[in-house]
C-alpha cells in the first residue's frame, strides 16, 4: 500500500477525498481477478488511488481525468515521483468532455473507476457503457452520498438533486441486463457492474 499521506498536496489537517480502505481493497481484489490492459478513472484528485492502479497492475495504462488544474497537476507530479511515467495520462477537463472525446476516439477499458462529481454519474453512465469492453468491470464509489441514497423522507434541498440521480443511476444499473451488478453497503457504497455483453 502506497502512504497517502507522504503525497504532495495531501491536507495533513483537512478533508482528503480519497479511496476508503475497503473501498481499495475491493478494488485491488478486482484488479487481481480481471487484470486490466486499460483502465480508466474519473476524478483523480492527488493521484491515490491511480498509483494503487498502476502499482498493483504493473501492466497497465491508465488515462485519469480531473477538472481542478491544481490537483491536475499535484497527481501528475506525484504519480512521476512514484515511477509511473509513460503509464499514465491525467487529462485536465471536465469529464463528460472527455468521456465525449474518449467516445469519439474509440477508445475502449476494461477497468472504469468512477469517483468524480456524484450528480453525474447518471449523465455518464451511457458513455461509459460505450466505453467498456465486454467483461471489463465498471466501479463507482461513493453511491450512497453519506446514507442520504437510502434515507426516508425528505432530502435536504441542497442535495436534493445529487441524491435523485444517484437513485436513477443505481436503478439503472441494476436494471440493465448488459451488466451483472453487485452493491457494497460498506464505506460510502460501492457499485460494481461488470459487462456480459
């Protein structure tokens, strides 16, 4: 395991937006199982969880997308520092432009952690989809939005619309006889769906 906390850009006394621990150990156990050639991440942030893709599949590439030019720039360097050069590229965009412009190159995964701007995750998830090879698996974190997702009642309005799409995606994905999907209770939540056909 890779310290988080030695990475530049890692707030010592602040709030990380990081992979969870059992989050990342799913996810090592599926890298293992399905040892991915491609591999493509949404919401890179310091480059974390993208050096514990390319250290635990040391044949691997992955392309990894983060809005914010700052952090853009931190993962860049860190993920340097760790050894990673000529395996990765952190495209600094938004990220329905680049899934829209990944679509359009043709390219294809198969591996697709999704961890950025939850609200979106049902925008994306059609593209996504394209994106995928067949038997590659498709990994969003964080599908419970601090239990609001499974909360009765009234949601607070400022999550109001976060919470909706999440529920839309979720049932979407469930619904979908492309995918066999699994939900993780623990942490955050965790869907994976992996493509049958």
């Amino acid at each position: 395991m890779i310290d988080k906390t030695k990475l530049l850009g890692f707030k010592k006394d602040g709030y990380n937006p990081v992979i969870r621990p059992k989050t990342l150990e799913l996810m090592l156990k599926i890298l293992d199982m399905h040892k991915p050639k491609q591999v493509l991440e949404i919401g890179t942030y310091i480059g974390y969880s993208c050096s514990e893709i390319l250290q635990n599949c040391p044949t691997c590439n992955v392309v990894t997308v983060e809005k914010d030019k700052n952090l853009a720039i931190c993962a860049t360097e860190n993920l340097k520092n760790m050894g990673f050069s000529g395996r990765f590229s952190v495209w600094n965009m938004d990220a329905f432009d680049a899934l829209e412009k990944l679509q359009a190159e043709k390219q294809k995964f198969d591996f697709i952690f999704l961890d950025g701007a939850k609200g979106q995750y049902l925008k994306y998830l059609p593209i996504l989809k394209v994106l995928l090879n067949v038997g590659g698996v498709l990994m969003a974190d964080d599908i419970m939005f601090h239990g609001y997702v499974e909360q009765d009642g009234t949601v607070k309005h400022k999550h109001r619309t976060i919470v909706t799409n999440l529920r839309k995606f979720l049932q979407e994905i469930k619904e979908d006889k492309d995918f066999q999907t699994q939900i993780f209770d623990f942490e955050d939540g965790v869907s994976v769906c992996i493509k049958k056909s």
